[in-house]
C-alpha cells in the first residue's frame, strides 16, 4: 500500500488525505496543533463555542460543488446545512444606503436593477463578464474540457477594470465591489477579477452555516479518516521533509520519522521551503516564494450580547464608514474608529450549545507587522504597547458597535491579533488566506502543486483559491496529478 503522509490539518490537508484513502493509500496526518482543523477551529471559553474562520460556505446544496464533495469525502449525512437569507445573505451596509445581496445570479442582477435602474445594461453586461470568467475554471464546474491557460485573461484583469468599463454610478461600483475584504481580502484594484468570479458564484449558489461550525466539519472529517485506517498526529509539527537525490521520502517531526511516497503539504510555500533542504528547489523559485506578499491579515472580535440577534441570524454584515471601499483595506487602530468591520452571527444559525446563539464574531482589518513592532522582542508574553493597542481598537470597535446596534448589552469581549493567527496556525504573517491573490501573483505567475521536488504536492488556500471551498478544491486540483482529473470529476459527479 504507497504511504502519503499530510502536513497540516486543514480544509485542504483533511480532503487530501481522504481522496488519497479513497484511493487506496495509506495515510497520516501530522499538526503541529492540539487540535485538528486549522482556520475550521471553534475555540470555547466556558462550553461557550467561537469560531475563527469559518462563518459559511457557498454551493453546500446536495448538487452543488462544495455538497457534492462532502458527500464525496463521506460526511455531508452526518453535517447540518442551513441555508442563509436566500434574499439577502450579505448585508452591505454604507453610509447612507443598505444592499442585502441575494442568492441566485438572476435575483442578484435584479436587485441591482431595481436600486440602479438607469444602470440596466451595465449591469447585465457586467454579470455576463462573471458568468465567463466562473466558467473559464473548469474545476469549479466539473468541466475539464475547459483548458487551464483559459483562465489567464480572467486573472491578469483587476476586478476594479470590469466594474469601471460596465458600472458608472459610483454607488453601484462599490455595492458591487463591497464584498471584497472579507471574502478574499484583496482590494478591486488588485483583485483579480476571475477570482471575484469564482469566489461570489460559488455564494450565489446559496450562503450555508453548518451546525457546530469548522469545528464540526473538522471532527467529521477526522472521524472519516480514522474509519478507514488512516491516522492523525495532533501536536506533531513537521519538521523536516526528507528528501534523496530530488525525491521526497518521508518527514520528520523532531526525532520521529514518518517515511512517505507522497508528501502533501497543506501550508504556506515559504514553510515548505522551511522544511526541504536548501538545495532542493532552484534559487529563483526560492527568492519568488521569499519575497512574495502574504494575505490579509485581520483582528478577531469575540463577544457575546445580550439582546436579540435575530437581524444576523441569517445573513453576516459587512459595515462600511465610507463609500471608498479601498479604505477597507486600512488596518484598524486604537486612535480612531474601524473605516471597516465584518460581522457574524454563527451560533445563532444553529441548534447549538446554550449560550452559543449570542455569540457575535467579528473581523476588522489589520497589519502584522504593526503589531510585530508593538510587541518588540515580549514574545508571548507580550509588551505592554502590544496590549495597550489590542484594547484601544477593541474600544473603538465597542463604541461604533454601540452606535450601530444600541440594543445589545456586550457581555463579554476578547480579541485576537495577527500574531495570535500566526502562533495558531504558523500563517507567516497571520494571514487570512494564505497569499495575496492579487493581480500581481496570480495567473502566470500562480504557486503550482507541483515543486522541483518528486513526490511533494501542495495544496491548501495558498495554491487554490482562498475560503474553505477553494481550500478544498485545491486539494482535488492536487491530488488530480496522482489519481487524475478526470477520475476525481466522475466520482463527484457521481456522489
Ligand atoms: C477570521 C477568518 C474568517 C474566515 N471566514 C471564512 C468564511 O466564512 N468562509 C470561508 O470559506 N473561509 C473563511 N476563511 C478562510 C478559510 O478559513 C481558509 O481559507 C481555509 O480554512 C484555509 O484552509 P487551509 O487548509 O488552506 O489552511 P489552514 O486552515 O491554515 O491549515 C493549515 C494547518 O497546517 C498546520 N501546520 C502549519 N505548519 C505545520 C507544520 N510544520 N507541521 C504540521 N502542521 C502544520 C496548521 O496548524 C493548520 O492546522 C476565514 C479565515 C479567517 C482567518
């Protein structure tokens, strides 16, 4: 039996090891933490559950992309979907005027028409450029016949240069630009637009919470895993790939050796590089993968109110100070209040544990490295600047928050910073999603599963797409070189 050892328990390494299992390798699982999942983390404080980065998922539906693939991967019967607001699941909130977008293209594009009716044509144009570039990703649409390089015109396009040649009204423009940060983190003028595509069809599919969160998901995975032989090793970090003569043979985690015919990595390139000798990969592809630009990073606010949420119960909010939507990008400071917060509801979607349902997360945007200076050499326990400055920002979230919704008591506030990220997940940076998929690092220049060392795939959010979808299908996109496209398409299509 070939033996694939997987490191990283995230979205992308969980569904790596389970498609490998399927077919027929024997499979272990190394993380570095005590607990699976990576970003599907759920962390509790007195039973009460938070998540971190998992707050819904788009094409959940049995028939859809990410349902058919649980089914595929043997957990979709033992998850609860639901499905959010269908008439509005995102909830753009500008100064002066509300947006609820909805679910399916035609409402969508109908709802645009009714609040810019002046703008019909645009629009229509615009939601044609979507449909082409969606379906220039084959994968997305269990379509390989559709040839990889046909997605390049969509990535060397920003997002901001479609918008600009369809949409005049400045209004419009950011409506349709206002989901940016949080789904992906990249501003219009970097965002490549075929990615702006992918990401908001698969939500146009349908927006789903799952009962119990990524937590859930991870455990139901893992329980998948182990059910059919495989192993995984909580608080085991790789720390070493082994490799001979340009080939991957097994891994290290300090003085233990895990050999492998396959190794599948689930984290960041440079922490691949970390952990390959240094004369395994060429020095150009070593300074590219040094010197490229990391994701988005982002403060976690986790409260619980007292009051009814029943406003978030179905759909997250995206709150805007202004109409730039640039100024999303502005990381938040102690001095002034957030220009930008995302905010969710999850425990409330979900037959949960008690006290779940007033649980409230947070993202507002932030800098690494301003906290990185903060903090100096304090390590963990950290420096007096570095906490002055998490309390300072929490305070101004509570008084814009206080502003928005005076109905709601706060009960109880923490929050984390992009060096709390980085110590759970090791995400160089604490970024969100891995890499910055801009215009700049995408199309040609895009990380590939392949490296220069045999038997070393990669996958994980920083290859594919960003979210727990595009996680996902990065591994199927993946592990396609050893089980192959076309028998990976059959069988979801079949599930
Ligand atoms: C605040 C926030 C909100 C989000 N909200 C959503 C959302 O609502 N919907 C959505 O679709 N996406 C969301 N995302 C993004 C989504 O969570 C991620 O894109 C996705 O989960 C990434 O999965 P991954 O497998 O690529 O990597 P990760 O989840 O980062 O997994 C990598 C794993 O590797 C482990 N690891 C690292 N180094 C080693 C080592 N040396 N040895 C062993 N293990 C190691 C880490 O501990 C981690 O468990 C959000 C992210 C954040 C941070």
């Amino acid at each position: 039996m070939p033996q694939a050892v997987i490191v990283g328990s995230g979205m992308g390494g969980l569904t790596a090891a389970l498609l490998l299992q399927k077919h027929g390798w024997q499979v272990q699982v190394l993380e570095r933490h005590y607990r699976p999942g990576g970003f599907l983390h759920r962390f509790f404080r007195q039973g009460i559950g938070y998540d971190t980065g998992f707050h819904y998922v788009g094409s959940a539906g049995p028939d859809q992309l990410f349902g058919r693939a649980m089914k595929h991967l043997g957990v979709y019967d033992r998850l609860r979907f639901s499905e959010l607001d269908p008439e509005g699941f995102d909830w753009l909130w500008f100064p002066d005027r509300q947006f609820r977008v909805p679910a399916g293209f035609e409402r969508w594009k109908a709802a645009l028409t009714a609040a810019f009716p002046d703008e019909s044509q645009g629009i229509a144009n615009f939601a044609e450029e979507l449909r082409r570039a969606s379906r220039a990703y084959g994968w997305f649409h269990l379509d390989l016949s559709t040839p990889p390089e046909s997605v390049l015109p969509w990535e060397e396009c920003s997002l901001q240069q479609v918008v600009e040649r369809h949409l005049k009204h400045p209004q419009l423009r950011a409506i349709v630009c206002g989901q940016t940060a949080p789904l992906y983190g990249i501003v219009p003028a970097e965002a490549p637009f075929g990615l702006h595509a992918v990401v908001t069809d698969h939500f146009q599919q349908g927006a789903y919470s799952v009962d119990g969160g990524g937590d859930r998901l991870a455990r139901e995975l893992v329980r998948e895993l182990r059910a059919g032989g495989g192993k995984l090793h909580l608080r085991t970090p790789a720390t070493a790939i082994d490799v001979r003569e340009g080939v991957a043979q097994g891994v290290w985690s300090g003085e233990r050796y895990f050999p492998a015919d396959l190794v599948v990595t689930d984290i960041h390139p440079s922490l691949v590089l970390d952990l390959l000798p240094a004369q395994a990969v060429r020095p150009a592809y070593r300074d590219r993968v040094r010197n490229s630009r990391v994701g988005a990073a982002h403060i976690g606010v986790y409260f619980r109110v007292e009051g009814d949420l029943s406003v978030l119960k179905r759909r997250n909010l995206y709150r805007f100070r202004s109409w730039d939507v640039e100024e999303m990008a502005l990381p938040a400071s102690p001095e002034a209040p957030p220009s930008f917060y995302f905010l969710a509801a999850p425990g409330a979607r979900e037959q949960g544990r008690a006290g779940t349902e007033q649980v409230l997360v947070a993202i507002l945007t932030a800098e690494h490295k301003i906290f990185e200076q903060l903090n100096g050499e304090s390590g963990e326990t950290r420096s007096e600047a570095y906490r002055a400055a998490k309390a300072g920002i929490e305070g101004q979230f509570r008084a814009v928050l206080a502003e928005d919704f005076p109905q709601w008591k706060v009960l109880a506030m923490e929050s984390s910073t992009p060096l709390s990220t980085q110590h759970y997940t090791g995400a160089p940076g604490g970024a969100i999603y891995g890499h910055y998929h801009s215009v700049a690092q995408m199309g040609r220049y895009r990380y590939s599963s392949r490296i220069k060392v045999r038997g070393v795939l990669q996958v994980g959010h920083a290859i594919g797409f960003p979210g727990i979808c595009g996680a996902m299908m990065s591994a199927y996109v993946g592990c396609a070189e050893i089980l192959g496209g076309e028998t990976l398409v059959a069988e979801l299509k079949a599930a």
